[in-house]
C-alpha cells in the first residue's frame, strides 16, 4: 500500500515496484487508507510523513493496532535525523528521502519485506518459547518485558526466594507461574495466595493449617498450604499485608524449613519455593517499622520488578490488538480495530491500573461500539485534571527537541483549527447548492484556494475537485 497526497509519488512508485512485480494499492490520503485497511492485509505500508488531515504519523500509529506485524517504511521531504528517529520511534522500519530514484526505493522495499520475514519466524519462535516455557499471557515486546523475561529465566531454575514488585495490575501473579513453570518444579504444584483476601488469625490457619479443635469453629484438622504446595512453590501476593506476628512465624519457617500447625505441637518439614509480590515499597516499610527487615532480606533475595504501562507505551499497540480480538470473538461481533482520535487518547491516557484497566476500558469498548470501528466516545475516558482544571498528563508530555516542539503546536492547531474550517467549507457549500465557484465567491475566497482548501479537509464533491 501506497499513500501519499501527491499524485506524482504515488504514479511514480507504483510504476517502480509493479515493473519488479509487487501489487501495489494507492491512497490519496490517511482515511482511506486505513479504511481499507480495517477490511485487507498488506505485506507493506509506504506513507509520506506530511499530508493534510491526517499526517503520516498518525497512519503510522493506527497501524500498530490493525496490523502490528506490518513494516512501514515513511517518506519524508525533511531529511533531519529528528524526523528519522521520531518515525522509528513509532514503529517505522525505514524512512527514504524525496526525492529518491527507483533503485533506492526498491532497495528500501526488499529490505524491509525481508526484515519481516526475519520477524515471522521470530514469530514462531516466541510462540514457541510462550507454549512451551509459560510465557503465553504475557503482551510485549519492549525493552523492559525483555528485562522481565530474561530475569525470569535466570531465577527460574534456581530455588532462591523471589520478590517481586510493580503497581497493581502488572501482572506479578503472571511473573510468578512463569518462574515455577521454568523450574525444576515445574511437575509439582503451584499455591497462589492473596495475602489481602483474609483476616489474620484465618490466613495464618491457611498457611500453617491447624488442628481440631484449636480454635472455636476448628471442628476438624486442616493441611495449611505450607504443606499443600510441599515440593512445588507457594505464591504469597500482597505479603505487606501480613501483620508483624504473622511476619514473624513466616519468618521462622522458612529459617526452620517446618510448620507448625495452629495448636498443634509437633512441626511438620516441608520442601517449597517461595515467590512473594507485593505493589507497596517494602524498605519504606521496613523503615517505619511495619515491616520486619530480618524477613524482608529472607523474601528479596531476587527481586523482579515490573513495569507499569505508562513505562512501557511501546507495547499500547500490541496489547489493544489482544484485547480488541479476545472480547470481539467472546461477544461475537465485528470490531475491526480504534479510530485514530480513540489511540491518541489511550496513548496520553495514565493507566494508573496498567495493564488490567486497559483490558477493562478495551472489553467496555467492544460492549458499547455501535459499528466496526472503535471511536473516541465508545471509550468512555477522560484525562485526569488538577486542581486547577488542567490536564495533568498533557502537561507532562514536554517536547525534548525543537522537532518535537513543532510537531506537538502542529498537531493542536490541526486539533483546533480543522472542525472549524470543515465547518466553514461545508456551511458555504450547503448555502450555494454544493456550488464550487459560487461557495468561493460568497466566502470572499479565490476558487483555487477554497479547492485547496477542500481537499486538504477531505471534502469530494460527487468525487471531483469541481462543482
């Protein structure tokens, strides 16, 4: 696919590539395109960077979500390493300059199409390694999921305690039986948990058990999980949560490698790996004295902290196309992928939940939307705002460079000024009768410039530039 709002580019590298046997599509502009994109598959996407309405950035964006397998490669009439780098960033895999010759086109095209290739079989490979290592319901390919997962690697086959650290909703429970699957373990059982879930004298009963007639209501003796996860791993989520006497017998066995039960008197050996998580600073803890620091250095022997989404935006695309396909085939509709002004807001959107709210906002999405096509307002998001009403995240988004300072007031003046000019042209329009000339005149426009103006907006008249 071809898009570019010049005529001559697109003639130009259909006739290069289809003389070299490619089928080539052409678009004049970005809503076309990912119109028909939402409906066919492409082996490449060729997209001029500068276009009216919507720029080749925001296609480049759109197509993360549709088709992030796809390579991009972005044309450019700013040859700056800034432009380069920004596209890159975004997910382009190459960039070529106007103007460009045949040979150089072509040579960007093959490249490209073979780093694909490359990237299907890793692919497979990663599949692969998911099926088989329990890697399967992990989303992302960014740097630091790479961190987590060769920190998984490394500690699995060990049997030192684990803790693991991260924000609600980063998935620590997923870290957690991603480890005991890649351990020598991996055949005995896995115990989760929720450290949050119980009252104390009730979670200490489920850990170390107890006997009849310990306790008012203890009518028979109970295995505590200590010993129901014996030979495979015990995961404690939330162990901040456990009171300093809980702590304390915690800590004993796992320096005894026994239990207890509650009223009984005889301890019980027992053979576990323990995998802690907890979403609250453990040190601060251990500094305000609500945390024991002999037990938190029993528990941080490896620790593996996790990423909140916000840190790792590079996998938005990636995670939004899983969820998008997981709800669509539960609820059995047709959801072809988010309009651009819907993955703008999901891109300056905190997740202060990570990765389990955008599940959320993407399952409410799929209930609400009406057509194929996820909007704006089939989000249901605002962007959270101080106390003086301003938007927090936007006004953190500072540009880093000159180029990003002019691409960011560009971007707001398209966002502020193009409904207003759209409106202007279509109220001239409707007044005249769809009336090319006579709209101009009225308008106080020269006919040229108000054409001009029409197909940077988009609007076709019965599918020509005339009345």
């Amino acid at each position: 696919m071809v898009v570019d709002d010049e005529a001559i580019i697109r003639e130009g590298i259909n006739r290069i590539l289809s003389g070299s046997e490619f089928f080539v599509e052409t678009y004049a502009n970005g809503y076309l395109a990912l119109e028909k994109l939402q409906e066919s598959s492409f082996d490449l996407l060729i997209t001029d960077l500068k276009m009216p309405g919507m720029g080749g950035m925001e296609v480049l964006k759109s197509i993360r979500v549709l088709q992030p397998e796809m390579p991009v490669i972005i044309i450019t009439g700013y040859s700056s390493v800034d432009t380069a780098v920004e596209a890159m960033k975004n997910g382009a895999v190459d960039y070529v300059s106007k103007p460009f010759t045949p040979d150089e086109i072509l040579a960007k095209v093959n490249s490209a199409l073979e780093k694909k290739a490359v990237l299907v079989d890793d692919i497979y490979l990663r599949k692969e390694l998911r099926d088989n290592h329990g890697f399967d319901r992990f989303i992302g390919a960014s740097a630091e999921m790479q961190k987590v997962y060769r920190r998984i690697m490394q500690v699995a086959p060990t049997d030192s305690s684990v803790l693991i650290t991260g924000e609600s909703g980063t998935g620590k429970e997923l870290v957690a039986s991603a480890i005991h699957k890649n351990s020598q373990r991996r055949d005995q059982v896995f115990v989760a948990v929720d450290c949050t879930s119980l009252a104390e004298n009730l979670l200490e009963s489920e850990l170390f058990g107890h006997v009849r007639g310990s306790f008012t209501g203890a009518v028979q003796t109970k295995t505590g999980l200590f010993k129901v996860a014996d030979g495979g791993t015990l995961f404690l989520d939330e162990v901040a949560n456990i009171s300093l006497t809980t702590q304390a017998k915690l800590l004993r066995v796992l320096q005894e490698r026994e239990v207890t039960p509650i009223g009984g008197t005889q301890p019980v050996p027992i053979n576990i790996r323990l995998i802690t998580a907890t979403n609250r600073n453990l040190k601060t803890m251990v500094a305000d004295g609500s945390f024991r620091e002999d037990l938190f250095f029993r528990l941080n022997i490896i620790p593996v902290d996790l990423p909140p989404l916000r840190e790792r935006k590079g996998d938005l695309p990636l995670l939004i196309a899983y969820f998008l396909k997981k709800f669509a085939d539960e609820m059995g509709k047709e959801v072809r992928g988010l309009a651009p002004d819907a993955l703008a807001l999901l891109e300056e959107y905190p997740f202060s939940g990570n990765v389990r709210e955008l599940e959320n906002i993407i399952e409410r999405a799929v209930v609400l939307v009406e057509g194929g096509l996820i909007k704006k307002e089939d989000l249901e998001l605002t962007l959270p705002e101080d106390e003086e009403g301003e938007n927090i995240h936007a006004c953190s988004l500072i540009p880093q460079s000159v180029y990003e300072l002019k691409e960011r007031k560009r971007h707001l003046r398209e966002i502020a000024v193009e409904p207003i000019e759209k409106a202007f042209a279509l109220n001239a329009l409707k007044r005249n009768n769809w009336n090319v000339t006579r709209a101009a005149e009225q308008t106080g426009m020269l006919r040229p410039n108000f054409q001009a103006l029409l197909k940077k907006l988009g609007i076709s008249i019965r599918g020509q530039w005339d009345n």
